[in-house]
C-alpha cells in the first residue's frame, strides 16, 4: 500500500511538474521559472524555492514512514540524509541526477561533560561536522550542484570563510565542472583551504574579507558566466532544511522547545524557518520549536539588528570563529522571517565563551571547530539569563568538524591564543625520554 501511495505520489509530481515548484520573491511574492538563474527578484528580493505542498494534504503519516523506510534502502539516493526527503527539496530532478556523495545522516549526542556545565540541562548536540567534507554546507551543496549540473553550467563559484570552498570544491569534483574559490588571504583556516586545493579547485585569495569576496562574486556573475553557490542561492538552502526534518526524525517528530545554531551569513537560520513553516504547512509538527542564532560577539550584526528592532545593521567582523566570520549577511530579511515566525531569539557570545565552551563540547570526545560551539556558549547564556528554562528540551547544532581549524585548539590548549585566556586548557608536557620523567607528568596530570 505504501508503494502504491508513493508512486502514486510521483506520479501526480509529473503531472503537475510545471505548478509544482518554482522561484517566488520573499518580498513582493514574484513568481519564476526554477529554469530562471536569478538570484534575487526584480525588486532586489531575496528568491524560495516555492513547492506545492496541498499534495501531501492528509498524507503525513505516508510521508513519515516513506521517511523512515528509507534509512534501511541501499540506493545512493535513499543513503543521503538529505535526497531521502527529495519530494520536499527538490521533486523536479530525476534520481539519476542527484549528486550526492551520501552526505547527511549525522548523528545526535547526548554529551555527559557538556551537560554537566550547563547544569544538567537536557539538550542533543547533533554534528553536522560528520558530512563528507566535514560540515553543513554538503547538505545544500549536493542540491545546489545537482542543479547546476542540469542547468549547464560552465563554471561554479563561491565566496567562502572556508566550509563552502570545501563543499564547491568537492562536490564540483564529482559534478565534472570547474569550480572558482574566492577566500580572504591570511583569515581563512588551513584545514578549510587545504580541502579547496586538494579537490582541484581554482583557490584565489583576495585582500580583503569575506564580504569583500561575495561583492566581487555576485558583480562579476554575469560578466564571467558563473554559478554562484553561496546560500543567496536558494537552491542552497532546499538542502540545509534537511537539517531540522532529520533532528525531527530522529525525535520522532516530538518537537523540541528549542533549537540552537550559530549565525554567520545566515543560510542555516534561513533554512530552518522555511524547514519549520513547511512541516508545519504539511502537518509534520502541531506546534514550533523557538529558534536561537548565536554570532560571535565580533561578527553580530544580526544580533544587534534584532535589538534594535531589525534594523539592518552591517559591521566590520572579527572573530577567532571563522566560519562566521561574516559582516554582512546576505540572507538577512529570510532570517528575519525566521526568527518572526518562530517567535526566536538573537543574541552574541565572546570569543573567550567560545572558546571556553569550545574546550568543554571537545572534552566529551568528540569536538567542533570555534564557530560550532557559538550553540553551546548561546545555550548556557540563554540558560544563565533565564530565557531558556531548566525543564525545556533544546537541539543544538554543530556545524562543523573539529579538524576544520585545528590551530585554534592547539592555540587555546597552549595558552598563546591572542588577547584569549585559556582556564579549561589541557596543555602539553614536553618530557626528557625516560620512564622517571614520564611517570612524573602522569603524577602532574592525576
């Protein structure tokens, strides 16, 4: 019965492929052909990808377990976390045109040590640094390659703190097309530029910063005949949805109070509003969590725009937390809508926070880079300020692998992190070669 009422499903899909889905403004509610390359309306709004949701009217227990059944499939397709949600990212491409490296699927911890530091306080930590190239950014990338590839394109282009370089580079690699990485010389971490350059992509480094670099992106688009790949492509984002609709999976769609994730040019927050409105629409979840962006203290200019009542504030960024490292967001009126529609909360934690709550996440064995633990300092500023309760139930996300800036943590541990302190460092021993000496340190560190 559920094959039927599936094929059935894709079958009506077909029919309606035209109406199904399409490019809309968020602004003035434009419509365009997904065939459109746009990346923003006619009056400078941002662009959805709008699908016709009314088909899986009264369906939502077909859909869960069509959802469900297909973790234990052993089609590339099915195996991603992302593609095994495909009527709802992206129904318009084919199976045999899905890119995907089976990326998704990330795990949810429990972890005993960060709990603790938060006062016992019940949250998952689910880790997006366990995708392919090491963080989020595979989950949109694998959309966004996919339709480029049908679309033709010549050339794919980013501007990138470094985890979109890395996911350009790799998914270009198997998409068969050149891929253009523009990064910030001397801000952008070595084991995010060593992954561009390793998967053959053509890395310049420009002086300036990231914003620098996507202004010089999205001006020289049309001239050049390149796909932009950052998150103002809305493609991007059909991907990161997947995100919340696995955290929700795996929580049996019991919704959570909260879900926490830090903010850089705003994809994620983007992503997770549109996920929640969707599942909403659908009836996949009767109530909606609150959402939490965490930015860096240096780089918040969304935080400070939400307290000033949205106004739209863009500021110089600085922080050791370099994937967000971002002055100005591009998806900030989607990330507006977000935290509208999810009655959500905006705040910014210092570098020393991170980093502090950076050395506590690592501890439970399995770590992050800075800007992930931005989630765990948010959570336990939110937890200190009362904003969020004791009783609550909180998701939080890690954005990406702990290897993806190694000299931060090697820094924080050996205390020459500048302008930083490091009071939770475990610091290395340098020893004379002998068993006495040895014995010592072991003494020291009991």
């Amino acid at each position: 019965m559920l094959v039927r009422s599936v094929l059935e499903g894709r079958e009506l899909l077909k029919r309606n492929m035209n109406s199904n889905s399409q490019l809309q403004c968020i602004a003035c509610q434009h419509e365009y052909s997904l065939d459109d390359q746009r990346l923003n309306c006619d009056c400078g709004g941002l662009l959805d990808v709008v699908h016709d949701l009314s088909i899986w009217s009264g369906r939502v227990a077909e859909l869960k377990e069509l959802f469900r059944a297909r973790r234990n499939s052993d089609t590339p397709a099915d195996r991603s976390g992302i593609w095994r949600f495909r009527e709802l990212v992206l129904p318009e491409l084919r199976e045999d045109e899905l890119l995907t490296r089976c990326e998704g699927n990330t795990r949810h911890y429990r972890f005993a040590k960060t709990s603790d530091w938060l006062g016992g306080f019940d949250v998952i930590f689910k880790h997006e640094g366990e995708n392919p190239t090491g963080s989020f950014k595979d989950r949109g990338m694998t959309v966004a390659m996919s339709w480029a590839k049908r679309q033709k394109a010549k050339y794919v282009v980013c501007a990138s703190t470094g985890n979109t370089a890395a996911a350009v580079a790799s998914y270009a690699s198997l998409a068969d097309i050149p891929a253009i990485i523009l990064i910030s010389e001397g801000n952008t971490a070595l084991g995010k530029v060593a992954q561009s350059l390793a998967y053959g992509a053509l890395t310049v480094k420009i002086r300036g910063d990231f914003d620098t670099a996507l202004k010089l992106v999205l001006e020289s688009r049309e001239q050049l005949g390149l796909t932009v790949l950052n998150s103002v492509n809305p493609f991007r984002l059909e991907g990161q949805k997947t995100i919340i609709w696995e955290a929700l999976d795996f929580l049996n769609w019991e919704v959570p109070d909260w879900i926490v994730v830090p903010g850089g040019n705003l994809g994620n927050t983007s992503a997770f509003g549109k996920a929640l409105m969707e599942a909403k629409e659908i009836g996949l979840i009767s109530k909606v969590p609150r959402l939490a962006v965490i930015q860096a203290a240096g780089a918040a200019p969304f935080a400070q725009g939400f307290a000033a009542g949205w106004q739209h504030e863009i500021v110089t960024a600085d922080t050791i937390a370099t994937a967000i490292r971002i002055g100005n967001p591009v998806n900030w009126d989607k990330a507006v809508r977000s935290i509208k529609f999810t009655n959500g909360v905006v705040t910014s934690v210092t570098d020393q926070e991170i980093m502090d709550a950076k050395a506590i996440v690592d501890s439970d064995g399995v770590g992050a880079e800075p800007a992930s633990c931005a989630s765990a300092a948010g959570l336990k500023k939110l937890l200190t300020t009362g904003l969020i309760k004791p009783e609550e139930r909180a998701v939080a996300i890690l954005t990406g692998h702990l290897l993806k800036d190694p000299a931060a943590t090697v820094g924080y541990h050996s205390g020459t992190l500048d302008k930083l302190e490091s009071p939770l460092a475990n610091q290395p021993v340098v020893i004379d070669p002998t068993l006495e000496a040895l014995a010592l340190a072991l003494a020291k560190k009991s």
